[in-house]
C-alpha cells in the first residue's frame, strides 16, 4: 500500500515540476511577444558583419552607432572607462530617421519627452573618450546562407519601459531582410 502512494507521490511531484517549468517557458514567450508588440519603437544605424556560429547558425553581428558611447553624454559625468559588465542607461532621441544617444548614466534615467532609455552593459573599453556599451541586439539570426546580402543595414529595436530592448526587423536600404535576401537572389542566382 505504501508502494503505490510513494509512486502517486512521486507522479503528482514530477507532474508538478513538469507544470512549473512550461508555465516558466510560457511565461517569458509571453513576455518577450508582449514587448515586441507593445514596446516602444526606434531605428537604429547599424554596421554588419557576417560571421556562422556553429551551434545557433548564420547570424548578423549588429554594431550600432550609440554602441559608443562618449564620455561627455554621462551625468554624473565621468572621465575614465567603466568597469566591464556595468549597467549603463542611455537615453535615445529620434534626430532624422534615427534615434541616436543624448544622454548616458550607470544611474536609471527618467526618458524626458519623446525619449526613449536603452539599458546595456559596458564592454572593455577601446577608447579614452567613450564608452563600449552592448544592449543585448548585436546578433540578428537569419535563414542558413542568407548572410551575404549587402547594403545599409538599419534595425527596428523594441523598447520595454524597462529599457529592454529587442530586434524586431532589420532592414537592407530600406527593405526588410527576408525581401531584400529574396531580391538578392534573384538578380545574383548562384
């Protein structure tokens, strides 16, 4: 008799963890889906670079403009490289097509109107005037041999309240990728 409650107890406890972690996976692909759809939007400049990770696949390496950023956009304003891995804030104004830094802080940042804040870490520094700062938006994954497309490439970043960002499309001048790999193909047929 003790057998077979141990074995139901056993059952209901896997069940359970079971239950536990595909609310947990659930959870954060609701997360992420409500961000993309109700984040803020901005365009960001970038500059590619194709590299192939063996285990995830072809991807963009993505290096945007306000990646660096200088020293004198910080307040409290600061005269030597972050530490590595540091939170840094940047907040983000649209000047033309793109939004570009206006202001930077390791402190959170209230957006001022027609604002937008970015949360990334700094990244060992290269340069005695600015700051190496990665959002978590520098790979873009892409179709097996896709990668080789080339043109100005643009980003179409969504941006939590909480600074989060995430790619939603990265554009081809102006195309978004998978019709500009399309395009590609057809007027350069392998």
């Amino acid at each position: 008799m003790s057998l077979g409650i141990r074995t139901i107890m056993k059952l209901k406890l896997f069940v359970l963890v079971l239950l536990l972690q595909s609310g947990w996976l659930v959870g954060m692909a609701m997360k992420q889906e409500y961000a993309l759809s109700h984040g803020a939007t901005i365009v960001l400049e970038t500059v590619p670079v194709d590299p192939r990770d063996m285990l995830s696949g072809d991807y963009v390496i993505l290096s945007y403009k306000i990646s660096s950023v200088p020293f004198k956009l910080f307040s409290p304003g600061i005269t030597n490289d972050l530490p590595v891995g540091k939170t840094v804030y940047v907040a983000l104004e649209k000047h033309g097509s793109f939004h570009e830094a206006v202001s930077a802080s390791t402190n959170l940042i209230t957006p001022a109107a027609r604002q937008v804040v970015l949360k990334g870490h700094s990244v060992s520094g290269w340069n005695h005037e600015q700051v190496r700062v990665e959002y978590g938006l520098e790979r873009f994954y892409i179709h097996e041999g896709t990668g080789n497309v080339r043109g100005k490439l643009t980003a179409e970043i969504a941006v939590t309240d909480s600074g989060q960002g995430m790619v939603k499309q990265v554009f081809v001048d102006g195309k978004p990728f998978a019709e500009a790999v399309k395009q590609h193909r057809h007027t350069n047929p392998p």
